[in-house]
C-alpha cells in the first residue's frame, strides 16, 4: 500500500503506525537515501499491506452516533454498536487502515484486536459489554465480542476505517 507522507512525520513515526522495520521501509522504497530527509507529500511504499483500492471493504466509524458501519463495495452491509474513546482519551479522527491483528489479546480487549494505522490504536472486542454504546476508552474502538470475530472474518488487513 501507498502512504502519503504528512507534516511532521518521520520513518520512525511511520515505521511504529504501521508495524514494519524501518530497515522494511527503506528497503521498500530505495529512493530514500537519508532517513532524516524525508518530505510531507512524498508517496511511500508500506510492505506487507494490501492496496486498500482493492479491497472490497471499508469501515466508516462515527463517534457521535457510536457505530461502526461495514461497507462492502459501497453498499452498506452491517452496523454495529460500538464504545468510544472518553472525553480526555477521544478515538481519533482520520482515515487509518487495519495493519494486523491478535486473536485473544487478553485483559479488557475481548477477543480479537485488530490493529490501526495509528499505533496504540484499535478495533476490539471487551471484558465489559455493559460499556457498548457509551464514551469510555482510552481512545480505542470497542465492540461485543461476537461482532469484533464477525467483523475479523470479513475483512482482510488492509481494510480503510474512516473515523468522524
């Protein structure tokens, strides 16, 4: 997949979001001589992730409305009732893609994690479905269980999230 380089970001930045090596990057993209001097609006090359064009899905999140709606080929296909970051941990705005996942992370994340583009970030499942709903993470995307495996099976790394 391609990522546009932003104002402010660094390989070190871009490495942690997306999970690969620095050493994966530049070997990816060779037209990168100096690490330090990388530029906002360079395309760079993420190994190891899909195009997200090619894939069939999407996922739009609003956390004011507290959903996270699945789209397959911009057909509206599920929308699942979710838990937000809180007022001083808020889920993040933007356009991420999911970079990897961990069946069974254990503690407060349920079932599955997906993994965002923004490190410390994801889609999970919770120990607490009394909290679906309601505004209560650390920034995260919460799920009940059974959705989050739903959704993991649908959706390949990869897949574009929108956040509004």
């Amino acid at each position: 997949m391609q990522h546009i380089i932003k104002r402010g970001e660094t390989l070190s930045l871009i490495s942690r979001d997306y999970r690969v090596s620095i050493s994966q990057l530049l070997a990816a993209n060779p037209f990168i001589t100096n690490v330090n001097t990388i530029q906002a609006g360079w395309s760079i090359r993420i190994p190891g992730l899909p195009d997200p064009a090619t894939i069939p899905y999407r996922i739009v999140i609003s956390r004011g409305n507290r959903t996270l709606q699945l789209f397959r080929n911009n057909r509206l296909v599920k929308t699942y009732p979710i838990a937000v970051g809180k007022m001083l941990t808020q889920t993040p705005v933007g356009t991420f893609v999911v970079v990897n996942r961990q069946p069974n992370p254990g503690g407060p994340y349920g079932a599955m994690w997906l993994s965002l583009s923004k490190a410390g970030y994801g889609i999970h499942g919770t120990n607490d479905p009394s909290s679906i709903g309601k505004s209560v993470s650390k920034g995260c995307v919460r799920m009940h269980n059974r959705d989050v495996l739903e959704l993991s099976r649908l959706i390949p790394n990869g897949t574009t999230v929108t956040i509004q």
